[in-house]
C-alpha cells in the first residue's frame, strides 16, 4: 500500500470475552473527531458473542477490518493487528475500555506539531459501569520528553501502557509483544522507546480504562503474576542504559514489593516452582546492579518511600506535575 493510500492512523482492538462492553468500545472509536483512520478488530478465539458482534460493525462501516485468529493471548492479538496494520500511525485500545472523541485528534497533533514519535494522554480511570472512580494517577502535563527524561519517567502509568499512546509506525511496526506474558506494555516499552527521540504528552485524561473484577489485575494471583517482575527488571535496565539512577532504585524496590504480594497469595502448590526462584535470582540481580551503579542512596531511599505512600507527592517532589 502507497503512502498516499495509507489511512494515517490504524487503531488495533484485541477482542476476547467482552461482549458486554465491546459496542461502546467500538462507537467511542467510530465517534473520533479525528477520522482518516482503519479500525482492526481482532478476535482473538472470544468464546462468547464477541466474533459476530465484530463482523456486524464491519458490515456497517467501511473503516473496520476484522481478523479471527484462535485464542492465543492479548500479545498474539496486538502482534496479528500490527502485521495487518497499513496506518502511518498506531494505537491500541483494549474492549473493555473507551476514548474520548477527540483522543487521537489531540494525541496526533501533539506528536506532529512537536515532531516527537510518540504521544500520550492521562487516564481516566471508571468503574465497570463506566462511572469515574476515585483512582487519580496524572503524571503527565502539556509537555514535550526527550527520550532521555522519557527514561527517566518510564514508570508512570500513562507512558508504559500501549493503549495510552500513539506511535509512528516506524517506531513500532517492527516490536513483537511477548507471546504468553503478562504485562506486555511494560515488556515492550524500553525498546519502542529507544526506537523514539521524543514523547509528547496531553494533560487531559483522554483515555477511559474500566477497572473491573474481570481484568487480568484482578484474576487469582498465579505464577503468571510474576511476569509482571520480569517486566518491571526490563524498566530497570531501561532507566540504568539512561543513567536515571533514582528510577533504577524505584523500580527494583517495586520489583521486591510485587514479588512480597505476589507470594503472600500464590498458591502453596506453586511456591518450589523453578519460576518462583528465578524470580529471586532476578532482584538479587537487580539488587547487585542498582548498588553497582551507586542508585542505592538515602535520597533515592527516600524518594522510592514517598512513590509507595503518594505517587502524586512523589511528582511534585520530582518537579514533574
């Protein structure tokens, strides 16, 4: 496909068990004020209703490609909507969440009047009914990263997450999520990242992600959880590549924090997995790593101590909210 043919931006829906929110995922899509886009949805084996209500809305606008893969995880999924993408830009919504209208307005004429490679938004968080909930996470304010203090930020939530960004597809095109993990965005950050020279962020919380008892945040806690400390090491290595020692010191602490919630709830059957002492290998090399890089210091201590007691204190105390 020509450049001049290419929709500007390719929107990729990995669809499995969420029928009851899929339609409203989809309209807030369609609803964009921002229009030259495709929208790929892609079954991912959903057991449920999911399959037809995909090709119904395919049916009825031009704009919506629908791929029916079996079910091999939201990676396989995002992996399948980037190999068909045609878009000159990419994002991802997840089919439980919806957008704000104007969400990829704002988010591509931040990225082009900057020239960065990327751009994010703020979330705001709704309960399953899609009332606000009371959850406040804003990091981000009307500003342009380098990749350099993007490094430096990596931990906050609107910039790890896939869904809550829009990237050139160069940047991106080339990134395989991690088929059979667990927190995928984080897996994949550092690298599209450092495909990247700049971020640029909207204040405004423009994305709307639905906590609810379903999500994989919510699940029985398993072995699977600890992907989420092999992701979080990933961020670590990210920060210490930049020399941003106090983030390398964050995100080892929240390693070892994870890792103790983890285990208080892992099943008694699962605790001599040969995972669960390669995770403790892990932060003991992460350990090893931040006090060989000299990030281990009393301010960084005390920085990591206010993240865990009031992460909007922590960004004020940072100068970055």
């Amino acid at each position: 496909m020509t450049e001049q043919k290419r929709p500007e931006i390719s929107i990729i829906v990995p669809v499995y068990k969420a029928e009851k929110y899929l339609n409203e995922c989809i309209d807030s899509i369609l609803a964009q004020t921002f229009t030259d886009f495709e929208l790929i949805l892609v079954d991912d084996g959903s057991p449920d209703n999911c399959p037809a209500l995909c090709d119904a809305a395919a049916a009825k606008d031009s704009r919506i490609r629908v791929i029916h893969k079996p079910n091999g995880g939201v990676s396989t999924a995002r992996n399948a909507g980037l190999a068909a993408a045609q878009g000159n830009w990419i994002g991802f919504v997840d089919s439980d969440d919806v957008i704000d209208k104007t969400y990829y307005e704002k988010l591509y004429r931040a990225a082009k009047q900057s020239g960065a490679e990327i751009a994010a938004s703020n979330i705001l968080y709704a309960n399953a009914d899609g009332t606000p909930n009371n959850y406040k996470d804003l990091p981000l304010k009307n500003e342009v990263l380098t990749i350099d203090e993007a490094a430096h930020r990596i931990r906050m939530t609107p910039l790890v997450q896939a869904a809550t960004r829009l990237h050139r597809r160069d940047v991106i095109e080339k990134i395989h999520f991690p088929d059979g993990k667990n927190y995928e965005d984080a897996f994949t950050t550092p690298t599209i990242f450092e495909n990247s020279t700049a971020v640029a962020c909207v204040e405004e919380m423009l994305y709307h992600y639905r906590l609810h008892p379903s999500s994989i945040m919510h699940e029985k806690v398993g072995l699977k959880n600890l992907d989420e400390i092999d992701a979080n090491y990933g961020l670590l290595q990210c920060a210490l590549r930049y020399g941003k020692k106090d983030t390398a010191l964050l995100e080892y602490k929240i390693m070892k924090s994870y890792f103790k919630k983890i285990m208080k709830n892992l099943p008694l059957e699962d605790r001599n997995d040969p995972k669960v002492q390669q995770t403790i290998d892990l932060i003991c090399k992460a350990e090893t790593e931040v006090r060989q890089a000299g990030a281990d210091t009393l301010r960084n201590k005390l920085e990591a101590a206010v993240w865990f007691w009031n992460k909007t204190v922590y960004y004020h105390l940072k100068g970055w909210a």
